[in-house]
C-alpha cells in the first residue's frame, strides 16, 4: 500500500455527460495506485444541467466520496478553492470533471517527494480556438514578466502538499489562484516535476474555460497577482 494519503478534486460545472464516468474513473485509478487512505471531492459550482442531481446519487455508489455543492456559479477559482480547503489528505489533485484529463497519468506518481509537486502540462491543445490560446499565452508571459516564475502549463492538472497550501492564506478567486499557488510553492523552494500530459477530446458538453466572466476577472487579478506575490517574497525573506 502507499503510505501517502490522497485527496482528488473533481471541480464540475454543467457536466451531466461526464461526471459521473470522471468520478468513476478516479475512484478506480486510486485504487490501482494502491492507496490506502484517500477520498474523492466533487465540488458542484452551480450547475443548472441536472449534475448537482445525478451527483446526489453518487455516495451510495462510490465510497469515499463527499460533495461539496455551491448554491450558485462562482466561477472555477472558487471551486478550486472549496476544494483545496475541504481536501483533507497528504496529496492533493484537481481535475476536470469534463473527462479531458485522463486519470491513468496520476498511476507513476503515488508517493509525492515531500519538496516536490507535480505539474502536468499540455504539449499541444489543438481543441483551443486561436483566442483561448492567446489567452494562455499572455498569462504565461505575465506569470514570467510581473510574477518571476515559469511553468509550461500553470491551468493544468497539479499534484500538491495539502497542507501547504492550507498555510499560504490564498487571496486571488478567480481561475489565477493556480498561478498564485504554483509561484508560492516556488518561494517556498519546492521543486517543480512538469510531466507531458494528454488532453482528450470532449465526448459531452461545452468548455467553459474562456468565457467572458472569466477572461474579465483574470485580467482583473493579473496585477493584483503581482502585489500579492511581492508581500509573499517579502515573507519569505523575513522568516
């Protein structure tokens, strides 16, 4: 058995075509890895598609599994959120709950290194359109220019310390937070593992990842992103 402890996020919005198969799936891939104590976290941000009901019925089918449901869509920052702080387990992970990550890439990475965190990245995202993949060119180029740091995907699946992340007092809400967290890690002195990752086509439902709300709230927090970081250097340097 591994002797570390695992906490999977599945973070769903308007998924009713595929969360069930996602929870599914990484319920069979943490068993695969052998881990002893785990539990899976579906955070429901809102759905209005039938998710939130078809979720309902999922603890008499899946053991450790707990959800966690938001009254009202509050974007994938806040999901991201609830679900960092609810996880209760050594290793924490979030995925999509579209099914565009596939969950066997998790199987080489049971035990974590204790200075180290895991960070899928997309080698080609050929689904994006050109301005979803502007977009996360910018925030590359700001997360290196204004922040200090570079990772080849920051919005991808990561592999985390729960428990660091608990202490670091996150301040940004919106899809950022990954960039927030990340570049704390980084001060930190945690060691970065960037593995190639898949990104499987959608078999249901539409990617939310670009709209409007989002794009609007991310550019928001781009610059409070680099204030909150400063103080966090500063920090670091003071202890």
């Amino acid at each position: 058995m591994s002797k570390q402890s695992w906490s999977v996020i599945v973070f769903c919005f308007n998924e009713v075509g595929t969360v069930e198969q996602v929870v599914k799936k990484t319920m069979e891939t943490l068993q695969k890895m052998n881990i002893e104590f785990f539990e899976v976290l579906l955070v429901d941000d809102g759905s209005t598609d039938g998710s939130r009901e078809l979720a309902s019925n999922f603890t008499t089918l899946f053991p450790k599994l707990r959800l966690v449901f938001h009254d009202k869509n509050m974007g994938i920052g806040h999901a991201l959120r609830t679900g960092y702080f609810e996880a209760q387990y050594e290793n924490v992970c979030a995925v999509p709950a579209d099914g565009q990550f596939d969950l066997d890439e998790l199987l080489p990475y049971a035990e974590v290194p204790a200075n180290s965190i895991i960070s899928f990245f997309r080698k080609e995202n050929t689904t994006y359109s050109f301005f979803r993949n502007s977009l996360s060119k910018a925030n590359k180029q700001l997360n290196l220019w204004l922040n200090g740091f570079e990772l080849k995907d920051v919005n991808w699946v990561k592999i985390y310390k729960g428990k660091v992340i608990k202490e670091m007092n996150l301040e940004i809400e919106s899809s950022l937070v990954e960039s927030e967290i990340c570049a704390k890690f980084m001060m930190k002195g945690f060691h970065v593992i960037e593995i190639e990752s898949k990104y499987l086509q959608r078999t249901s439902g539409i990617s939310k990842g670009a709209s409007f709300k989002i794009v609007k709230q991310a550019m928001i927090d781009t610059l409070f992103l680099a204030r909150v970081l400063f103080r966090y250097r500063q920090q670091i340097r003071n202890l």
